[in-house]
C-alpha cells in the first residue's frame, strides 16, 4: 500500500481561478498550454495490526499541462505522476524516480473532475469544490469527493478502488507570509468510512480491502494574483482491515508546493547551455533536448576504480556545471548513472545507481538543490551511446546524464 495512501494526500491542486472583491469568487479557469508542477512531501509511520512497522518519507511529483478548453470551461489535463519512497527515514539520502503514471481529465469551474476509470490518478478526486457564488471569510460548505485508490498490485483490482466522503470546507480569508505575500487560507476536512459488499468479495484472493477509515485535515493557501493554489500542509490517517482479518494504519503529514518552471527542451536552450560551457571550458559534455528535459551528459566521468567515489577533477567539473543548473531554479533535477559494458548485469545496474547518487549528493552538498527536487536511476549498461568492443566506445558509455526537468 505504500503508493496507494499517501499519494492521495498531495495529488489534488489541478487548477487555476479568479476572485472579485468585496467577496471572493474561487473558480476554476483553464488556458491551452498552462503547465505547472506539484511536487509533495509525506512523512508516515506506517502500523501493522497495532505494531509499528516502519517510517516512510515519499515524494509525489506530478506535471501538468492544460491541452485545451472544452465549449463548458473544463480544462483539458494532461499529467505525468511518479511516485518515489525512502522507508530508511529522513535523515539522508537521495530519491530514486520511480514509475510514471499518466492521466487525462477534465475538470469543470467549481472542481469537479471527470475521469475514465482507466486511469488511476490522481487519488484525491472532487476536492476542494468551490461554490457557484461570492464568499467571505468564514463562508462554510460542504461537497462530495472521493479517493481512488490503485490496487491492482497488491489486490489484482483492476479499477480504482473508490472511497467516498464529504468534505467540509472553511473560508478563513487573506493571511500575510513572513514576506508579505497575501495568500487566501481555506481549510479543507473530510472522514471516510467505508465498507465494500462482502457477497462481492472473491476470499479465494488472499488479504483482500473489505473495510477504510480514516481522516484528512488540510490547510491551503491559494495565491490569487496567479489564480492557483501556492502551497498546502495536511495531517491524515487511514487505516484499512482485509478480508484476512489484517489491519494496516498509515499516518502522517503532508506538505506540496505548486511551482511554475522553466521550459528547456528547445533548441535555444540548448544553444544557450552550449555557449555556457564553451564559456566556462568544460570538456567531455554533450546537451540534447528530450521528452523530460535538457540533459547534460558527462561523458568519461572518473570515479576512483569500481566505485562510486568521484576523482577532484570531476569535482570541479560539477562545480561549474551547477552554475549552468542555477539558471533553472525552479525546474526539479533528475541524475542518471550509466556504465560501459563491464561485470555482470547486477554489478553494472548497482554501480549506476550508486554514481547517479554520488553526482546528485555533490550538487546537494553544494547546495545547487535540496534532496527533495533531486532524483536519480542507474541504468546499468542497457543505453549504450557508443560501440563497447573499443576503449573510446566504453568511456563515452561511462557516463552520468542531469536532466534539467520540463515534466
């Protein structure tokens, strides 16, 4: 259940909107071509029958493009979801990207989505529904939502797994942050309790979802110069019992940030990047523009002999490359370790991964980035970029790609 409870928490800001004085009026409205990124942090303790069994940190990272408006006002959405957990605690470390789940929906002016079953993001569905007219601060309401939950790995279901509720809202009115930027506060609380029709449920499959609980308690701050939420915090629990009588409990906090980020992938971003380190004299560095980005690959990247212990040249390396990703502040960072065609497939795959995370902890330490918008994969020797039976074919294969992230 790790990805199916907590993502759930961050994956619902899909919109933008206006407001009028004296009272306000929070609608959804939706441009072609808006794009707009949702990176969240959980932080949960997850319980097993009573008994603690471990802590997880998880990242959400959705990227949202609006491909058009329909003759209603519901805006097209495209998003791309990955989800990437650290179960060792928060003490350190960098987060693997994990998997990527795309999703297409509708969503109309006061919050309603309409989405096929196909697609099993995002979780949180119908939330926060805004009403039709003016509000003031203290207005409340009340609208249904649901969860949709993906279990088709733990459970073999083969469509969202859907849990209703009610949530009630309150309209605080406009708070100041420490720079004195004025955000609208609103509080957001639902329960869930529900239970599935035991005629229906198949016990021949083992630990199957019969009975969910829970809560959820959000604070969001909506940003109405830019007509989109800007950040939210959360409390939640849920607790689910299966049909072998096992209770599992998730419960923790929550936090995301929405941001506006550069666009990279074009050929005068490349060509700027290019002249940057024509400029600076960094040597064995190619840039091309692909679906997730700009990537900067470092070619030959020396490390001490089998290991992921990078050599003081490539140092200073970095330290110049991180002038290069300064420029792009606001765009998440994602570290990919390659290696040539040497050792056994498990040794290759293990000592990509260990480099990518050598090379991201050094931007990290130098604080070009916090682990939070960092990611990184090994990929092994599978992405060869040149021919393994030569010595300069493999140096160019011992590479470490930075992706600077448009999606």
């Amino acid at each position: 259940m790790k990805n199916k409870t907590a993502v759930w928490s961050a994956l619902i800001f899909f919109f933008c909107g206006i407001s009028f004085a004296e009272g306000k009026l929070f609608q959804f409205k939706y441009k072609e071509g808006d794009s707009y990124r949702i990176l969240s942090t959980v932080r949960e303790n997850v319980f097993f029958n009573g008994s603690f069994h471990h802590h997880a940190e998880i990242i959400n990272r959705v990227s949202v493009q609006v491909t058009g408006v329909d003759e209603e006002g519901r805006g097209i959405h495209s998003a791309l979801f990955m989800t990437s957990e650290n179960s060792t605690g928060v003490l350190g470390g960098t987060f693997s990207y994990g998997e990527d789940y795309e999703s297409v929906f509708k969503r109309d002016s006061t919050g309603k989505y309409e989405i096929s079953d196909e697609y099993f993001m995002p979780v949180v569905r119908d939330v926060p529904i805004f009403p039709k007219e003016e509000i003031e601060p203290g207005h409340i309401w009340t609208a249904q939502g649901h969860e949709a939950h993906d279990l088709r790995r733990t459970f073999n279901i083969q469509t969202p797994y859907k849990i209703p509720f009610d949530a009630d809202y309150e309209y605080l009115g406009p708070v100041e942050d420490e720079n004195g930027k004025t955000f609208y506060k609103f509080n957001v609380e639902y329960q869930m309790e529900y239970s599935v029709d035991m005629g229906k449920v198949d016990f021949s499959v083992g630990g199957l979802p019969v009975a969910t609980q829970g809560w959820s308690r959000q604070t969001i701050y909506w940003d109405l110069d830019k007509g989109c939420i800007d950040h939210y915090s959360e409390d939640f629990r849920i607790e689910i019992l299966t049909s072998e009588n096992n209770v599992l409990r998730f419960e923790g906090t929550a936090s995301a940030e929405v941001t506006e980020f550069a666009r990279t992938a074009d050929e005068a971003s490349v060509a700027a990047v290019m002249e940057k380190i024509s400029d600076l004299g960094i040597d064995d560095v190619s840039v091309t523009a692909g679906e997730k980005g700009l990537t900067l690959s470092i070619e030959n990247i020396q490390f001490m002999p089998d290991s992921d212990i990078l050599m003081n040249v490539e140092r200073a390396k970095l330290d110049k490359i991180a002038q290069i990703l300064n420029a792009y502040p606001d765009n998440d960072l994602l570290i990919t370790g390659h290696t040539a065609l040497r050792g056994t497939k498990e040794s290759r795959q293990k000592l990509s991964e260990e480099r990518a995370q050598a090379v991201a902890n050094y931007l990290i330490r130098k604080k070009v980035r916090d682990k939070y918008h960092v990611f990184t994969q090994g990929m092994g020797a599978e992405v060869p970029v040149a021919d393994n039976s030569t010595e300069e074919g493999r140096a160019k294969n011992r590479r470490v790609e930075i992706t600077i992230m448009d999606k």
